[in-house]
C-alpha cells in the first residue's frame, strides 16, 4: 500500500516541480525569459514567478506549459528520465527567437565561426565531422528550383545535427537583406529544411518564401486567404507582404529556417 503523502512531502514535490519549471524556462528562453514563458502561457509574469517560487501550478498551466515547452511529465514531478519527450524534434517546434537564441548560444560557446569547408576537399581534413551534419551552402535563389541539386555547392557548412531534423533536404544560405534585423543581421547563415513547406505547420515560424520569384526570410502568419509574411522590425506595418493562398492549393514556401550562424559585431 502507498504511503499517504504528508504535508511536509507535498510541499517537497511543489518545490522540486518549480525548479524544474524555472530550469527549462531558463534553457529555452534565457535568464530573463519568465515574461515571455509568461506570455505564451497567457499568465501575467508575476503569475509565472509566484510558480517558480514555488506556488501550487493549476493542472491546465501545468499541460499548458508541457505542450509550449516538450518538457516531458514524468521527469518535471520526479526528476527521472529525459527532460525533454520529444527530444531533438522540440528544437523545430520553438518560435524563431528562441530558436536561434539557443542555437547561437550554443555555437557560440564552441566556436566563434560556422566551419565551412571546400566541397571539393573530399574526405580529407574532416575530422569535425563527428556530431555535425555538412549543409550545402547555395544561392537563396536556387531555393526556388524544386530540383536543386546539393551536390553543385561549392562550400558546406557544419552544424551541429541536433538542429537539423532532415539533413538530406536541408541547406544554408546567406540572409541578404535587414528585414529581419536585429533579430537576424544581414550576411547571417541560415540551415532551411525544404522538407517542411506546409503553411498549416508552421504558423508562427521563421520560413523562407517565394514571393513573386523573390526568395523571401520571413516570420509566418498563417490566414484563411492570405499568408502573411512579417518582418522582425516591430512597429512596421508596411514590413508585411500578404501572398493569396487557400488550404490545398500550392504551398509558396520554400522551407523552415531551423538553424543560423549570426555574428554580432560591438
């Protein structure tokens, strides 16, 4: 027979589960990020601190924040197991500032450039390879031929396989335009997986778009008759391009932005 839990034990538990709840919130969205872990949840940040701190977590903010953040149950109420159940495959569900917030972090804690190397260098001189995947670094505008051959770059790039779900469709370009300034300054590398092209997937995501033959790096909105492409820079209404679209006809995009190189001068 179980053991009935004692106050003393649940008052253990509370603050155990808003530890875990502060380490991912941490992890995912920085030191600073209880505001917008808070947003997401739909929660006044004080809210979210008071469950930091350790106030009881409604079970609806509990699901609410699993579902945001791919933290896996069993391991926020035990402390066993993964921490996060969908593993890698949570990376691709962040929202576009979280994401590369945490890529560049993480690349920028290894190496203070991407490794790009000859294509024609063959085997030799690869010994980096372990743990990294090699992206072909092509034109944004061979992204608008459906039949892009990879193997017709002439430099890859390395980046770390935990950010890229489909390495066989996945390539890196070179952001060349500042409508996604300063969230992705001009001459940024970005991996785009062609292999995630549907609107309904990826609402709310970094994407790159074919509007009017222009390959386009843009944050979605998903409408009943438009897709909304916006630019970064707050306050621009005149940084949105709207594209005719309706669920089944032709998807005008060209890929997922899941990883980015950016380096940050000053």
């Amino acid at each position: 027979m179980a053991r009935k839990k004692t106050s003393r034990d649940r008052i253990d538990l509370k603050v155990c589960i808003s530890q875990r709840l502060r380490e991912v919130r941490q992890e995912l969205y920085g030191e600073h990020g209880g505001p917008e872990m808070a947003r997401r949840l739909g929660l006044p940040a004080r809210t979210w601190y008071n469950y930091e701190s350790g106030v009881t977590v409604p079970a609806e903010v509990l699901l609410s924040f699993i579902d945001q953040t791919g933290a896996d149950p069993a391991w926020l109420f035990s402390g066993l197991g993964p921490r996060y159940s969908r593993g890698a495959q949570s990376l691709a569900s962040l929202a576009p500032a979280d994401l590369i917030r945490r890529c560049l972090d993480q690349l920028h804690q290894h190496d203070p450039r991407p490794a790009i190397i000859d294509a024609r260098a063959g085997q030799a001189g690869r010994s980096r390879q372990e743990g990294f995947v090699e992206l072909p670094l092509v034109d944004a505008e061979d992204l608008l031929d459906d039949d892009l051959s990879p193997e017709r770059a002439a430099s890859r790039v390395l980046a770390s396989k935990k950010w890229i779900a489909h390495p066989e469709s996945t390539v890196a370009i070179r952001l060349d335009d500042v409508e996604m300034e300063p969230l992705l300054p001009i001459g940024s590398i970005l991996g785009v997986d062609r292999a995630t092209r549907a609107p309904a997937d990826l609402q709310g995501r970094l994407v790159v778009a074919n509007d009017q033959g222009r390959p386009l790096v843009r944050l979605l909105e998903v409408g009943s008759r438009h897709l909304i492409l916006k630019s970064s820079r707050s306050g621009r209404d005149s940084g949105m391009i709207p594209i005719p679209w309706t669920e089944g006809s032709p998807s005008p995009l060209l890929g997922q932005v899941v990883w980015s190189w950016t380096q940050f001068n000053g």
